[in-house]
C-alpha cells in the first residue's frame, strides 16, 4: 500500500487538469476524491483518516470536499459500492462453461480488490460505515458471492467441475483470494496479470473434472 511521491503529484494533477465541460469536470473531480479517500482509508485506517487527511492528500481546502460529499461515511460508502459494481457490472459469457465462467469471474475479482477501490472495500469492511448503509454493502457483497455460487452450479451441471458444495467452496475462495491486499504491492515485481493467473490456478485446482468441457466441446455435442 506504499505510494511514491510520483502518485502524489499525478494524483494532484488528475485533480488539477480535469477537463473544463461543468458537469465532466465534476464526475472526474469526484472520482478523483473517491480514490484518494480509498487509498487514505486502506493506509491509515478509515476512524484514523480525516477530511482534513483526504483534503490535503488533494492539496485543496477542506470546504471544497463538501461540494463532492455530505461526510466521510458518505465518501467510504461509495467507495465501496464502486467496488461492488466492478463485479457486479462485469459481463458474463452466458455461452461458456461453468469452469470458464469462474476464471473469467475471478480474474476480474483479483483485479478489483487489488485496485484502490477494492482494497478499501475488502481491509476497511463495513463496520465503519453507519448501520443503514451497512446493510447496502453486506447486499452488495452477498451478490458477489451468489453469482459465483451459480457458476458453481452451472460448472457442475455441465461437467466441466466436480462436485462441490457451491456455498462452501465460494466462501473459501473469497477466503483465500481476500487476503491478497494485505500483502500485494504493485512495485513487488509481479504485476496484476500474473498475480491473477497464480491466484486462479491456485483456486481453481481444487474444482477441476477429471474430463474438463469446453465451450467448444460443449457446443459439438
């Protein structure tokens, strides 16, 4: 989670040279903000972060946050909700396998949550957030976890996987995929591509059919 002096300043251009169109110039403002807030929660610790914290990060005022945001709850949730919304959004093949629609699923996930906005979501939880916006969240997050458990089925019913227990085996792999913010560093000589794959095979091991289908398989017979 370090940053260099490099992200500082092309944060602070980011914020600085948004283009001039009104309302443009107020959405890339904002997701600007949303993540410097992610990274400066997922760093110091969304009760130990101020506005002032956030502001400063920006080299702005701390008034001017208020033309973006009511409250740093408002700023953490969402943030947490775009991070949803990487996954929820994400097209799905509804031709492929069920082992195919996994990887698929899981690469964009190890994306997401390596990214400063799905860091946040994954070290910062919900507790933080007010308990009605919790609640929005854990909905969020249970979404997640039953379109895997689909692909599960759907892997199951067309033989590309073994047998499981969807609801188990989802939990594990958020499990073992959830930890990766704690120690993945983007300078650490392994970039997002390779960590996906390593995380995929690694997850995937444990589901795979002595005979795995393929979509094209699949679609011959």
């Amino acid at each position: 989670m370090s940053e260099t002096n490099a992200g500082r300043r092309e944060r602070k251009r980011a914020w600085q040279g948004a283009i001039q169109d009104g309302d443009d110039q107020f959405a890339m403002k904002r997701q600007v903000l949303l993540r410097t807030a992610a990274r400066t929660f997922s760093q110091r610790g969304f009760h130990q972060t101020t506005l002032s914290d956030i502001a400063d990060e920006l080299h702005i005022a701390k008034p001017t946050l208020y033309h973006y945001f009511k409250s740093k709850d408002e700023i953490l949730l969402e943030v947490q909700q775009v991070a949803i919304g990487q996954m929820l959004d994400a097209a799905i093949d509804s031709e492929a396998t069920g082992r195919e629609q996994i990887r698929a699923f899981f690469h964009r996930y190890v994306e997401m949550i390596v990214d400063d906005f799905g860091t946040c979501l994954i070290m910062t939880g919900v507790l933080p957030l007010l308990p009605k916006n919790r609640s929005l969240v854990r909905q969020g997050s249970k979404s997640i976890e039953m379109l895997l458990r689909e692909m599960l089925l759907r892997g199951i019913a067309d033989k590309s996987i073994e047998p499981c227990d969807p609801k188990i085996v989802a939990k594990f792999m958020f499990g073992a995929l959830n930890w990766l913010p704690y120690w993945y560093r983007a300078d650490g000589g392994l970039d997002v591509e390779n960590l996906a794959e390593r995380a995929i095979e690694f997850v995937m091991r444990g589901l795979t059919a002595s005979e795995p289908g393929t979509t094209a398989q699949r679609r011959a017979t």
